[in-house]
C-alpha cells in the first residue's frame, strides 16, 4: 500500500529533505494547547494567512487527518549556516511543488502542511486587509492548525528536541496528506 509512494519520498530526499516516510494519519497527534503556543509564544501570531487565527483549529484538523488512510512524514536537518534560510525557504517551495505533482499523478486529495511562519513575503498582506497574492503557493505550518508536531514525530521514530539556541540544528518537520 505505501509502495508507490517512495518515489514521492525520493523526490524528496533528491531535492534536500533528510528523511520522507510514508506514515499513517492516525500517528500524527492533534491537541488544543498547540495553538496556545502560537498564541502566546511566537511574535508573527495573527500576522499571516497561514498562522492562527486564520488557520483550522485542531478539531478541525483531526477531522481532515481521519479523512486520509496514507501521509508523508517529511524531516529536514538544518544546520546553522550562512544559508540556512534560503535552504529552509526552497524546501518549502519544493515541498508545495511536490504536492502538486502527487496531484497530477492522480493523488488529488493531496495537501501539504509546512513548518513555521510563511516566507513568501516580508509583510502579509493580511495586515492591510487584504487577501494574500500568493494563495496558491502557501500553506500553514502542521503547528498552525493544532498538529503536536513533538509527538508527531516521535510517534512515527523521528528524532526532535527543544532548542536552547537559535545556533543550533534544527529538525524540522511537514506532512503531506496523499489520499
């Protein structure tokens, strides 16, 4: 059953991901304080289209996740370097990328949730009211919507600690729904 998702995997791994493992949906855990970590830990909360409040809270999220049978698991290392964020920022891109060429190989149900705030513009349009330029390019971070993305992970083997230092290496994490 999970077979004809390794090349989608691979896809991955070719343009930069550390790991991409088909898992099961019912692994990845959905709680509602994750969404009070944005709201009262992260200074860009409420400032984007993809961040709360603006984004599915984890009920609704739950009930999209029970609506798959299959997913993606995607890690990417990212160590401190000069580089890091234009690396982490193609990543992302790439990853939308390949949602939609899961959605032309026949996987049209497929939907990827990303990691962190949105990078594709300095200032969210949403500040000024209006409606993001970028819609079909960007989507909310797996914590946006609810998803524990700590136990997420370490559900389905992964390694993920807290950070002490912004300097050190961070494992972050996405997920593409498939079907």
């Amino acid at each position: 059953m999970q077979k004809d998702l390794e090349k989608y995997c691979q896809m991955a791994l070719d343009s930069g991901a550390t790991d991409a493992v088909p898992i099961h949906p019912g692994s990845v855990v959905t709680a509602p304080w994750v969404r009070m970590k944005c709201q009262f830990g992260c200074p860009v909360y409420g400032m984007g289209h993809c961040c709360p409040p603006h984004t599915p809270t984890h009920d609704q999220t739950r009930a999209v996740l029970d609506s798959y049978r299959r997913a993606i698991l995607f890690h990417i290392e990212a160590p401190a370097t000069e580089g890091r964020g234009k690396r982490y920022k193609a990543y992302m891109e790439m990853l939308v990328e390949l949602e939609g060429t899961l959605f032309k190989d026949g996987y049209y149900k497929a939907f990827v949730f990303l990691s962190g705030p949105c990078l594709k513009c300095k200032k969210c349009a949403i500040l000024t009211d209006n409606p993001c330029v970028h819609m079909g390019s960007v989507r909310p971070a797996m914590e946006a919507c609810g998803i524990d993305v700590f136990q997420t992970a370490r559900n389905n083997g992964f390694f993920i600690k807290t950070l002490s230092v912004k300097e050190e290496t961070h494992n972050d994490y996405c997920l593409m729904l498939v079907d």
